[in-house]
C-alpha cells in the first residue's frame, strides 16, 4: 500500500480499517466499488477523493463532513455490512460503539465424499486463491448463520451446521476465522457472486489439498474431514 494512503499510524475510521483489512489502496478500493455497484445495479459512486475524505473523517480543512449521499451511503453499507454511521464513527473516541476485530464464518460443506470450494479474486501473483464459503460476521450475529447465508450467497447451496470446529487467527491474513462443519441440503454448486469469486465448485476430499495447500488448512478442518464416513 502506498504511503500517500497511509498517512497515519493507525486507522481513523472504521471504514479506513476496514480497507486496510482489504489490503487495498484507496485507488484499488475505488475501482472495486465501481465493478461492485455495476454488477449490483447500485447507483452509489466513489472517486478515490471522496473516499479519502470519508476515511478521514472530515475535509482536508478540518471541517466536519456533510451528510453522505444516500446512493453512496448504501453502497458502503452493501459492501460491508455496517451502517454508514458505524463505517465514519472515528475509532481514536469513544462512539457508543464496541468495536470488535474483522471475523469471518468458514463454512467447511460436505456433500458425501465432497467438500465445497470457491475460488476467490485476490491481489495475489495469480490472482485466484481457493478456499471454503466464508463470510464476514457484525457483532452480535452468529457466525454458524452468516456461515449458511454466505454459502448460499456464494454458491447457491443451501446447507445445515452440524457443529463447530474452531477459532483461529488465520495465518496468512491475520483474519479471525470461526469455523462450521455442514451438511449439503439442496442446490447445484455455481458462482452466483461473480465480484468475489470466479468459481465454486465440489472437490473430492481427497483431492482437497490439489487446491488449498494442507499447510494452510486448519487442524481441526482436515481432522473432520478425515473423521467423516461416506456413505
């Protein structure tokens, strides 16, 4: 990330954190957010000017910032899934808000021998990584909830939990992943959100390390996996 798009030591924003999460630029973001409302048929606009006043919190003289335009506002608000209010609350005062560290639901859908996977749009060398259905949880949702709304969201897959397999610190991103095991109820696999992911698809567990690198994979997930009969 460039330095002019980090100015500062530490987030001012809950929207600027967020971003950062992301491991995007201010440009990078914008760009997402244009591709992200034309394939959402959102009106909300951003150029990365906006952006950087939204992220500060105020304009470059210090004054306060005007209502956010409401195409703008619910755009963000799609995207995140935190009411504009919450994404500019500066995070360096108290706001009546408790902020909690970026969590995501992973589901882990097993449909007999076959295990449930997307293939994610990164900013990695080769621009795609494989990995379970996941989605980001507010405070106060459930994860196990997020993970079946996510998954079919994703996938079009509709999927029971049938139990927790754990929380980590994912070792890559730095992200805190609640894991769920689940059960396939109904639904052919298929890319329904095009932004995030390219593909979604059913792998033989066996195979399931052709696509994700064990070492990546989390204890308890591959435990289960090896655990479950098919039938």
């Amino acid at each position: 990330m460039r330095e002019a798009d980090r100015d500062e030591s530490a987030p001012r924003t809950l929207l600027e954190q967020l971003i950062w999460e992301r491991r995007q630029t201010f440009e990078e973001f914008a760009e997402f957010a244009e591709e992200f409302a034309r394939e959402h048929d959102e009106p909300g606009t951003l150029s990365v000017r906006h952006l950087q006043r939204l992220v500060a919190g105020s304009h470059p003289d210090g004054k306060p910032l005007g209502p956010v335009r409401p195409a703008t506002a619910r755009l963000l608000e799609r995207i995140f899934g935190f009411s504009i209010d919450e994404l500019l609350a500066p995070l360096d005062r108290p706001t009546g808000m408790t902020f909690q560290p970026l969590r995501v639901a992973v589901a882990v859908v097993l449909r007999g021998p076959d295990v449930l996977i997307v293939c994610r749009r990164a900013d990695d060398a080769n621009g795609i990584s494989w990995q379970f259905p996941a989605g980001v949880v507010k405070p106060g949702a459930s994860p196990a909830v997020i993970a079946v709304r996510e998954t079919l969201a994703e996938t079009d897959v509709h999927c029971v939990v049938t139990r927790k397999l754990g929380t980590r610190l994912h070792p890559t991103t730095g992200v805190l992943c609640e894991y769920v095991l689940c059960d396939y109820v109904a639904g052919e696999a298929r890319n329904v959100d095009v932004v995030e992911n390219v593909a979604a698809i059913w792998v033989d567990r066996a195979d399931l390390t052709r696509f994700v690198p064990a070492a990546q994979i989390y204890g308890p997930v591959l435990r289960a996996l090896d655990a479950v009969d098919t039938p």
